[in-house]
C-alpha cells in the first residue's frame, strides 16, 4: 500500500486528496467528510487503513472550507462540486464507489449517479436533523440510483435504524453499528469495543463491495 497527497482545485477553492492504493486494485472508493469533522474520524481512517489490503484503493477527499481552516461546512452545492472535482483528479481506472460520513453520504447519494459510480457508501446517514424526524433526507438515498450500503450506529441521534423504512428502498441495503452514536462511538461498558466497531463496519463494507460492486 501506498500513500499519495495532491491539492484538488475546485470552484469553491483547493480540496486534498489523500489515497491509500492497493497494490492490485479492483475499485478505488472515494470519501468525504462530515459537516463538522474532517478525514481522519475514526470510520474514514479504518476503511483507509483496512480496506486496501483487500484490493480497494481508499481516497478521502477534504472539502475546501475544511482546508481554509473553517469550522463550519458551505452549502451542499459546493460539496457535491468538490466531490466531482476530486472524482475527476483522481481518474481511476477502476470502478469508482463514492461515499462519505454523515454530510459525506449525502453529497455521495447526491453525485453517485452522475459521476457513473458502481456504487455508494454512506456512513453515519443523517436521514433527518437531530429532534427532527419529520424532515426526512430519504428521497436522496432513493435518487442515487446505485447499490448502496448505509452503516448506521445503534444510537444515531440523526436516524436509527429502526427510523428506516422496512422494506428498504430498492438497492439499499443496511448495516448496523451495536451501540453506536453518529461518530461510531460506542460506550466504554457496552459489548463492543471501538476497535470491534471499527472492524465490523470495515467487514460489512468489503462485505457488500464483493456482493453487490465489484465485477465477478
């Protein structure tokens, strides 16, 4: 495995991209952050660290605000316009899967079709505001159109699992953090440990890369 860095312009102003490459690739997954955190939340670093053992190359893309020093994420617009810049930088010739956290995921569903993406990944899915389940952001899992995985904490304050329809809308498919918040963080007494809850999300999404993304 391999590490590279490169600036990504875009036209909210330079993004990074950092990617670990696999050795053999056979698809290259690009992430985004969440509205108030940047690339190296615990999730993002896992797959990072994991996944290209495995044969897929891991990219994480900073947004422009965060690069900038800003505390506070711009508007989705810009996010889905720093996505595609960094999906264009980075030129796979694998096939590409999008995803993201929380912020990330949505913007990932937003662009996974448009950027011709064989899948998406959405971690910590923020299916509606805190307090809020009135404003469901479901439609935008429905619209991208691609086999997707969501990896949702037990204890998302931003949508539980169970505040998911059942049955699922075509295409998307469901995995569960046990104990879990929006960060993945699992309580120090539960029955996982940060380092299982890591593991686990990392085998659910190679998991549902070889069953429903890569080529046979």
């Amino acid at each position: 495995m391999s590490t590279t860095e490169k600036v990504v312009e875009t036209p909210h102003g330079p993004g990074r991209l950092v990617v670990q490459r696999a050795r053999t690739a056979s698809a290259t997954l690009l992430l985004s952050h969440g509205a108030g955190v940047g690339i190296d939340t615990r999730d993002l670093e896992a797959l990072a660290a994991d996944l290209p053992r495995q044969g897929i190359t891991v990219a994480r893309f900073e947004q422009p605000w965060r690069v900038a020093g800003r505390k506070v994420a711009t508007p989705p617009p810009t996010l889905d316009a720093g996505l595609r810049a960094a999906a264009a930088a980075l030129g796979s010739r694998h096939p590409l899967v999008v995803g993201g956290r929380s912020a990330g995921a949505r913007s990932a569903a937003r662009c996974a079709a448009d950027l011709g993406a064989h899948g998406c990944l959405a971690l910590a899915f923020p299916l509606h505001p805190p307090g809020k389940p009135e404003k469901s952001r479901l439609a935008e899992l429905e619209g991208a159109g691609v086999p997707t995985l969501v990896v949702q904490g037990e204890r998302d304050t931003m949508g539980r699992p169970e505040e998911f329809p059942d049955p699922l809308p075509d295409q998307v498919h469901l995995a569960v953090v046990p104990g879990a918040d929006h960060g993945f963080k699992v309580p120090k007494r539960g029955d996982l440990t940060e380092d299982d809850a890591m593991a686990l999300l990392v085998e659910a999404t190679l998991e549902w890369l070889v069953r429903e993304v890569l080529p046979d």
